[in-house]
C-alpha cells in the first residue's frame, strides 16, 4: 500500500496530523486495512481476495476484476465477503466499493465515451493506474447541509457547493466543500460527484473529479475519533474506526486528465446513473451487509445462551428473526448473481432490482437487529465492570463469582458483553446504526425510485383482465 506521508492535509481536534500511523486514532484501523491489503501477497488468500492481471503473475483485487462470466462475478463475490468477514462487515469503504465504480466505468467505458470524447482514455488510465497500483479509492458526492430549503440560486448555498472558480491549461480550479468521506484520512483519491440534478446554467457544479488525497488545498477534516485502543475493553473500536470527514476544497486544481466530466449536468446525470456501474459497485454493498448481520446475530445467540435466556419461547422469536434477516439479504445477493445479465458491451451485470430491494429493506434490518440486541441482553451491558483488569485486582474472587454466566466463566461472559456494548452503545456502534440507516441514500426516496423504475403495467394488466373478463361474464345470459 502506498505510503499515505504525501503531504496530504488531516485535520483532527483543530491540529494538522502529521504521523497518521502513529496516531491513536488511526493506528487501529491502519493495522486492518494493511493487513487486509496484504492478502494479495499470501499465496494461500491471494486467489480468494485477487486475479492475475493479463499473463502476468501480478496479482490485483478482485475489485478491479471486469466480470464477463459467473465465473468471475463470483470472484468478485468471494473477494468482498472475505474481506467483509475478516471485518464482520464493520468497514464498509475499504475501497472495494470505490473500486467496484471505477471498473464499472472502465467497463463501459465504451458506451461512456459517447459523453466526452476523452472519457475513455481518460478512465482507461486511471483504473490501470488504480488497479497496478493498489491504491485506497473512496467517494465524496453529498453536498454540505447548510439550509435544505435553499437552492443554488441562493447565494449562500452557490458558494458553498463544490464548484469550477477557472479554467486553465492545466485543469480546472475548484471551491467548496464535500461530505461525508468515509475512510478519507486512509485513501489515495476522492471519487467526486453529486446527487444533484443541475440546470444546464449550473455548469460549473457539474462534474464528476478524481482528486488526489494529497492535493494543494484539499483540508480533510475529521469528525471526533471513536478509536479505543484499549482492544479488550472496545474490540471494536480498537481496529473498525473508518473515520468519516468533510472535504475543505480551497481553489483546489484538478489536472484535465482527473477531470472525467465538466459542464454538463445532463452527462454527469448519465454517468451517475450508469447501470453497469451502478451494478458493481453496489453488488459490494449487500456482500457486506450479509457479513454483518451474521455478526450482530452471532453475538445475539451468545449472549442469550451466556444468560440462560435462549429457551424461552419469546427469545427464540427475536433470534429467529435475525436469521430470517441474514437469509432475505443472503436470497436478494444469490437472486442478483444468478440473474446477471450482459450489458451491451458483454459485461455480466449483476440484477440491480434485488441489489436495490436490499438496500432498501437493509435500512430497516439492522437497527431491528440491534434493537433485538438490546432486548435479549437488558440490563446486562451496563452491569459490566469498568476493564478487564478488575478481574486481576483485589477483588478477583467476587469479580469471578458475581458474573459468572449460565454456561461459560465470568471473564468470558463480561468479555462478550463489552464486545456487545461496543455494538450498540459506544460512539463507534451509535455512528453504525446511522451510517446504515442512511448510506445508500434517503430511504424514502429508495423506496420511490424503485416504485418508478418498477415494470408496474406487468402487475397492472392481469388485473384489468380479470374485471375485463368479470365483466364480459356477467353480461352473458344463463
């Protein structure tokens, strides 16, 4: 993995970040993210995490693989839950997903082209670049929340959003800000974008840019740590805190070469809404998502066995529905692979209709599931001591005694319940539930557009004919 010392701008707690390994609120998740990026170099995992590119013996993350058969859809499958699994589904922008974009473009790079004559060579470039080079990719596409009832015509918001202030020779110049980058202090590049629809007079906001971490100008600013180093206490935070930040762009140059798309809203429109793309990258997301919900379920059956409590008939009900969740996400990721299809250009694209139906129910599935949780284990997550360390302390005797579990030692069960706590009541567990909540977009408008986009007349016409034939029965003499 690229060495992140490149001069990039990190702020945290008003101070710039100098040594971000060194640092406690990064350290942790940089250990998992190496040691994740590292499988391509075990002969053991490497195939499981990666492909040969071309005839060489060079290995690259099946992220960057171009499905053209299951086969290598599968690859791609394998590949995200490995990682996934490795992390019980809690680093949701390992870069995967970022990748899984770019490959979609590269992909289509040929239907793409027809928006801007340089897209192809353009995107055929940075893949290869991103893909030889291993780099840490993620997406930066919401606009800053200043006042939701104001529109580019306000001159608070237009100066705010991320837009062209020049063009040069050399690219073009950018003011504004971005969010929510997740994983920004760890990547190499911005994927940038928006989910705006533009007015053709609103040229300078549209565009679709890949920024480089480390670029003049660009201020990462993150939101407060929720790393805990103490791994006894806080597993979790201890190795999952992915960091979410705000991008401070201040005339920020962006070479043409990193410019994918400029000026026009309706292209830009296009491009965010490629299928092929689209497809890929969020295949990445339901993968996750089943790795999960296996985990908050795990965690759930070993606390309701490590009280006594799986035996009674309105606890198995709750455990029942957690698995009822894995199979409904597991079914839609199966459904959305068997039913691949080729795109125009050959590319086996995974079915976006379950990929969506999954990221829209998963906005309810996992705050039930932490909720579940939370009624299987009471009071219990707040009875733990304060560290492990109490149980070699002078009181060690009682601390064995008085929490002791139905069927496993003290020290186990107080072990489990401060992983469980790490879940739903820390910071790092309060920011997973909203993050999966929100991140595939306002749920509400997930559930509309997929009504809108739905063949809704194949539902319709059987019923009009049936009244069509009630009628004409009813009309008949006996």
């Amino acid at each position: 993995m690229r060495s992140l010392n490149d001069g990039r701008q990190v702020w945290l707690e008003g101070v710039q970040v100098g040594q971000l390994s060194e640092h406690p609120a990064f350290k942790g998740t940089l250990d998992t993210i190496r040691q994740l990026f590292n499988t391509l170099d075990d002969p053991a995992i490497r195939d499981i995490v990666g492909f040969k590119v071309g005839n060489t013996d060079r290995y690259a993350h099946s992220s960057f693989l171009v499905p053209y058969t299951h086969e290598q859809l599968a690859k791609r499958s394998r590949s995200f839950d490995y990682w996934s699994q490795q992390t019980h589904g809690m680093m949701s922008r390992l870069s995967d997903y970022a990748r899984s974009l770019v490959t979609g473009w590269y992909a289509a790079r040929k239907e793409l082209g027809r928006l801007d004559p340089h897209f192809e060579h353009k995107i055929t470039k940075y893949y290869e670049e991103a893909r030889d080079g291993d780099l840490f990719l993620t997406t930066a596409i919401i606009d800053p929340q200043i006042d939701r009832s104001k529109d580019l015509d306000n001159s608070r918001i237009a100066d705010r959003f991320l837009h062209v202030v020049k063009e040069t020779s050399e690219g073009i110049v950018v003011r504004g800000a971005k969010m929510i980058a997740t994983g920004a202090p760890y990547t190499h590049d911005f994927i940038i974008s928006s989910f705006l629809k533009f007015e053709a007079k609103d040229r300078n906001y549209a565009h679709v840019l890949i920024v480089p971490a480390n670029s003049p100008g660009l201020h990462i600013v993150c939101r407060e740590s929720f790393a805990d180093l103490r791994g006894q206490d806080h597993p979790l935070s201890a190795r999952y805190e992915e960091m979410d930040a705000v991008l401070f762009f201040e005339d920020v140059l962006i070479p043409w070469e990193r410019v994918l798309l400029f000026g026009d809203s309706a292209k830009v429109l296009a491009l965010r809404n490629n299928k092929s793309a689209n497809a890929l990258a969020f295949h990445q997301n339901i993968v996750r998502y089943v790795a999960k919900l296996e985990f908050v379920a795990g965690i759930t059956f070993a606390v309701a066995d490590s009280i006594g409590a799986g035996g009674f008939l309105h606890v198995q009900e709750k455990l029942g529905e957690l698995i009822t969740q894995i199979d409904v996400i597991k079914a839609l990721v199966i459904a959305s692979e068997t039913q691949a299809k080729p795109d125009e250009t050959g590319v086996l694209v995974p079915e976006l209709t379950y990929i969506h139906t999954a990221r829209s129910i998963g906005t309810k599935f996992y705050p039930r599931a932490i909720e579940i949780l939370q009624q299987v284990g009471g009071g219990g997550f707040v009875q733990a001591p304060s560290g492990m360390e109490d149980f070699y302390g002078p009181l060690t005797n009682l601390m064995h005694r008085y929490f002791e579990g139905a069927s496993i030692s003290a020290e186990k069960k107080v072990q489990l319940f401060k992983l469980a706590w790490d879940l739903i009541g820390s910071p790092l567990g309060a920011r997973h539930e909203l993050y999966e909540r929100f991140y595939a977009g306002d749920p509400v408008r997930g559930y509309a557009n997929q009504y809108n986009d739905y063949d809704k007349q194949r539902l319709t016409d059987p019923v009009w004919q049936l009244l069509k034939q009630s009628s004409k029965n009813s009309r008949t003499p006996m």
